[in-house]
C-alpha cells in the first residue's frame, strides 16, 4: 500500500500557481464548470424561470432571469476610457416534443472603468425576457454568445404554465432571493437569486404570489425543504396576512440546515378549507468545487493531499455546522491571491478531483483516491502519456500484467509508470518513490 504524503502541499502550490499563471491571458474567460450541472460549454452563466399571471384568463407570463459575471465576458479597451463587453442572448421557447413555439433575440452591452470590474466574480450582468403563452408544458432553451470571443454556453429549463384564476384563490411558483430588499417607496426590489451557488452572506429567502385572498384574512404558509436522498433538511410554519388581490409572501429560511448540494422546496398555501402546493428544486453549492460532491463532507475529505494531518483531522471531525467554517477558513488561508474574489487555487485543485473522478475511477473506487488520480491532482497533467496495453515489463518489475501506462512530465525530466494490477483498469504507481521526489 503506497502512502499518501500529505505533507507535500508545497509543491502543489508550485504547479498549481504555474499553471494558472501559464494557463490565463489576460481578460480571459476561466475555463472552469460545474461539472454534472451546466452543459459542456465555453461561457458559463446561470438561468432562472418562473411563471406568474399575465392578466389573460387563458395563459400566464413565463418570465426568465439571466445572470452573467464579468469574469465570464471578454472585455476589450473602450474608445474613451475603460472597457467594454458585448454579448447576445437567444432565448426560444419549444414545446416538449422539440416544436419551436416563439424566441427573442436581445444584444447586451456592459462597460465597466477599471480592470478590478473585468475580472469580477461578484458582478453580475442581468437580462430578464417576459412571454405570455397559453397553459401547458414548455421547454426553454437560452443561449449567450461573446461577440469578441464567440463563445457559447447554453442553458435548457422546463416549465409548467398554469392558469391563473382572476377571482379564486390561487398561487405564484417559487422564486428564491439572496435578501429581501426595498426601494424608497417600501415596494420589493424584484432580484431573484439566479445561481447555483451559495452566497456570501449564506441568505436564502422564498418568494411566492398569493391570489385572490379576502384582504385581512389570514392564510397559512408550510415550508418543506427536502436533500437529495428525499430526508426533510428544514420545516417553517407561519401565517400571513393578506392584502387582497395579490400578497407577496416571504419566507426567510435558516441555511444553517443547508450544506451543500441540491435540494426540493415544497411549499403549501392554506386558506380556509383550501390547500395549494407549489414545489421548486434548488441548488445550494459552494462555490469552487464540482457540484457531484454531494455534501460538505466529501468537499473536504478531498482536501487529503492538500492538508496536512491536523489540519485534515480537525476539519473531518467537525460537527456539520463547523464544517462549512473549517472549510472556508481553510482555503482563505490557502488562498494564492486573497486580494481577488476568485481563489484559483480552490478552483484548479476542484477541477482536477473532478477530472480525476470522471477518468480514473474503477471497481467501485473513486478517481480521486486511485493512484493516478492521486498524481493527476497533485502534478497535473502529463505532458506525455505511453500506453502498453500486452506489455509484461515495467520499470525494475516484472509481472504479467493487461497493460501498463507511463506518464512523462518533461519539466522535470521524470516517467511515472502505471500497471494494471488485475485487468479491470485499476492501475498501481510502480516507482512511487519518483513521485515523492518530484513533490520535494
């Protein structure tokens, strides 16, 4: 059994740095993605829908929130100052079986002073469309294009466009917003939360429309959050008091109950001897690791090779409300460029555990904790990789083998060799003591 040295994090420091360094031009877009969520794509961004009346007795808006961040733009040097990034935005709507039922196209113009904006992972960039379409079931497909760069990145959504009664009691779909604010007339700013991940400040709030409720009565709201494996994670019961034709309804939920990962929001609506049910599912990611790690336990139990063993002890014996801290604390110490709201360490070392997980898992074994996932994560990739799939002889070892791999990193003028311990694809480091001597 080879050891896994978790005492050789400054050499990660080194090739990670270096590759980023090497990797990213500047006002370029990162190539990092949500892996198992966003569509293979070269520009990320984030897409929200929901459906609310329309005013018609037969149909109702289907209405879709776009966000992007500056960072996912290219931006070019404006004329008179500046820069400048453009961008267009396809958004059609189909029904289920593929017919193409109507699209707006809009181009989007975004100027910002200095280079911090350009690079801006907190700024975001929001485009809203409105369609008024009758009842039923659609599919929504939206498409952003860099016009500097011409990269694509697509979203696809599905919804349900339900009839709005002008008199009886009826209710909005689920929208989430990150805080709950106000204009200067005390009316709601309408900015839904578009994004998969958490934000910084861990707020969560659920907004829904209620119709049609006798001003001054009362109605009852039941909040039900459920996680992935169907266990309820939170539960809120409150009443609210209704202004008529149309309430806003608010829920401020506790996120202390959500760690990361995706949930169900199922949310009933009584009034008198009448019950509606809406339900909306919801991601709740941290940002800067794949989103196929279900929760805050597997984020950091992937944190093996990069802490050392305190450090990885303290942190993996946490209770549930302390990990999402000891997470946090422990990449803002690791934090390359503390200065930027990025952290490409986290986001170069996430992206190869993800890589890892998605080529070099066998037998029930995750990419991550095998032998060249291992390498992989902690070296990068080869620059040359010699596959052997008859060969008996490795290294100073003979054994009869199905296959054997190396891989070369000409920087440092070393081959690691891999074997085919069984045949089934799980290979073993045969010259573990190389690797040591190039993590030094």
């Amino acid at each position: 059994m080879i050891s896994r040295n978790r005492g050789a994090t400054h050499a990660l420091f080194v090739f990670l740095a270096l590759a980023y360094t090497c990797a990213k031009p500047a006002f370029a877009t990162p190539s990092f993605h949500p892996a198992g969520f966003a569509s293979v794509d070269s520009l990320s961004f984030d897409m929200e829908v929901i459906s609310l009346p329309s005013g018609s007795p037969e149909g109702s808006n289907l209405q879709i929130f776009l966000n992007i961040t500056n960072d996912d733009l290219q931006f070019i040097k404006a004329d008179h100052g500046g820069f400048i990034a453009q961008f267009t935005v396809l958004v059609e709507i189909r029904a289920l079986k593929g017919e193409r039922l109507d699209s707006l196209k809009i181009t989007e113009q975004v100027k910002v002073a200095d280079i911090s904006a350009v690079t801006s992972r907190v700024k975001l960039q929001h485009s809203r469309m409105t369609f008024q379409l009758p009842a039923g079931d659609y599919s929504v497909i939206a498409t952003v294009t860099d016009k500097e760069t011409n990269s694509v990145g697509v979203r696809k959504a599905t919804a349900s466009l339900q009839v709005f009664s002008m008199t009886e009691f009826s209710v909005s779909g689920i929208l989430f917003f990150n805080k709950i604010e106000r204009d200067e007339f005390g009316g709601l700013v309408f900015r839904p939360r578009v994004s998969i991940y958490q934000n910084e400040a861990r707020k969560l709030v659920a907004y829904v429309e209620v119709y049609n409720v006798a001003a001054e009565d009362s109605f009852l709201l039941h909040l039900t959050i459920h996680d992935q494996v169907d266990s309820t994670v939170y539960e809120q019961t409150s009443w609210k008091q209704s202004h008529g034709k149309l309430t806003e309804a608010l829920i401020e939920v506790d996120c202390k109950a959500l760690q990361h990962g995706r949930f169900s929001a199922g949310l009933g609506v009584k009034y008198g001897d009448k019950k509606l049910n809406v339900a909306k599912s919801f991601n709740w990611f941290i940002e800067g690791f794949p989103v196929k790690l279900s929760d805050i336990h597997q984020a950091i139990e992937v944190l093996k090779y990069l802490s050392d063993k305190d450090e990885y002890q303290r942190m993996m014996s946490a209770s549930e409300s302390e990990k999402y801290n000891e997470f946090t604390d422990f990449w803002r110490r690791k934090d390359l460029t503390p200065l930027t709201t990025q952290n490409e360490l986290r986001d170069e070392y996430y992206s190869r555990v993800a890589f890892t997980n998605a080529r070099y898992g066998a037998l029930g074994t995750e990419g991550w904790k095998t032998d060249m996932g291992w390498v992989y994560i902690m070296l990068g990739p080869p620059d040359l990789i010699d596959r052997d799939p008859y060969n008996a002889r490795i290294g100073t070892t003979v054994r009869t083998v199905k296959a054997t791999q190396s891989w070369t990193y000409y920087k440092q003028n070393r081959q690691l060799n891999f074997y085919d311990v069984n045949g089934f694809g799980r290979y073993l480091l045969d010259n573990p003591q190389t690797f040591y001597d190039m993590l030094r």
